[in-house]
C-alpha cells in the first residue's frame, strides 16, 4: 500500500460519517469554518486531546496576530483561513498521516482552502515560489508554539535535533525544515519590522 493510500485508515471514514456538512454555516459561501465550529469539531465531535486544544488555539492566537499585522503592511491575507487552519491542522496528530487525514475529511466538508493548508502543514513552507502565503503563517506560528507555549524557533528546534541526534535522515530532515522556518521568520520580520517575538508577551497573558 502506497504512504498516500488512506484507504486502509479506518477511523477517519468513521468519524467522517459523524460530522455533517450542515453544521457549518455556509449562507454567506464562507470558504472557511469559523473559530466556534472549529471547536464544535475539535470539542464535541471528535474529543481531542486538551493539550492539543491548547496547542492549537495559540497557534491561531499567534497565526491571526501575525497576520493582522501583515495585512496592516498592505498583505491581503485571509485571516479566517488563518485561524481556521490553524486551529484544525493537528486534529488527528497521533494517527498516521494526520495531515492527510484531516485534510480528507475537511474536504468532504468541502472546505478545500483550509484543506490544504492542513494537508500540507508538515511539508516545506513555500509551497508557492516565495510567496508570503496563509500556508506559511500556520507552519511558521506552529513552529513558534511547543506545546502551548510560545517560544523562540532555536528552542523548539534545539529538542528535536538533540532527540534525533543518532538518525542523521530524520535530523537533516528536521534540519531543512529549520532553515524553512528561519527564511520564513526573516521575510515576515522584514514586512513588519520588528522581530515576531514581540508578540510573545501580550499572547502569553
Ligand atoms: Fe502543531
């Protein structure tokens, strides 16, 4: 069975048959779910784990304020795709695949921008040349956030690298995704000028 054959994996068929479409509000044509039905999702639907609640909403948290800000710069970001992505994109971390996984069942939703950001969230950042994309706002803030905490990208770089010191494949993987995250970080800093960080103290209260 090929990596990307999900038909093997169960458990999203099943869940997918809980969650109907008409849950979501779609009388405007939104093209994302808003953050409350997100939560239903994550909440009520499928019980995800709290830590991972709390993992994802300040990756939102962070994603919404980067790219509130960037917008004041003149960026024309969708900052309800934002959130939303952000909010969904680890729903089914622990299962194999769990970006796939969550990408196919928001598509049945037929939410296909959200989709895949959520499918794509564990690959290399620019997926569109250089472009400064809703996608790289959700991979950079959810590299910005261990757990529930924000913290610098060499901190929660430094434990993956130290964890995967005697796999040289995965550690020059984790590496590349670093230096993704670093080019990342420096072309958002550059729109903005100041340093990302700054948003750490008034999203830590
Ligand atoms: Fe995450």
């Amino acid at each position: 069975m090929s990596k990307h054959d999900l038909k093997e994996i169960s458990p999203e068929d099943r869940w997918a048959q809980t969650v109907e479409a008409s849950m979501f509000d779609r009388s405007e044509g939104l093209d994302s779910p808003s953050a409350s039905e997100c939560r239903e999702l994550l909440r009520k639907r499928y019980r995800v784990d709290t830590g991972l609640i709390r993992h994802s909403e300040k990756v939102a948290q962070l994603a919404v304020t980067i790219g509130k800000a960037l917008n004041k710069k003149g960026l024309e970001l969708d900052l309800r795709l934002i959130e939303a992505a952000s909010l969904l994109h680890d729903m089914f971390r622990g299962e194999r695949d769990h970006g796939l996984l969550a990408g196919r069942l928001l598509r049945q939703l037929e939410y296909p921008k959200v989709a895949y950001i959520v499918e794509n969230h564990m690959q290399p950042f620019y997926q569109d040349r250089d472009k400064l994309t809703e996608h790289v706002i959700v991979c950079l803030s959810d590299k910005f956030v261990q757990e529930d905490c924000l913290v610098p990208l060499e901190v929660r770089f430094e434990k993956k690298l130290v964890y995967y010191a005697n796999n040289p494949r995965i550690k020059t993987m984790v590496h590349s995704r670093f230096m993704d995250a670093k080019t990342a970080q420096t072309h958002v800093e550059i729109i903005l000028g100041h340093p990302i960080e700054k948003f750490f103290a008034q999203l830590s209260k």
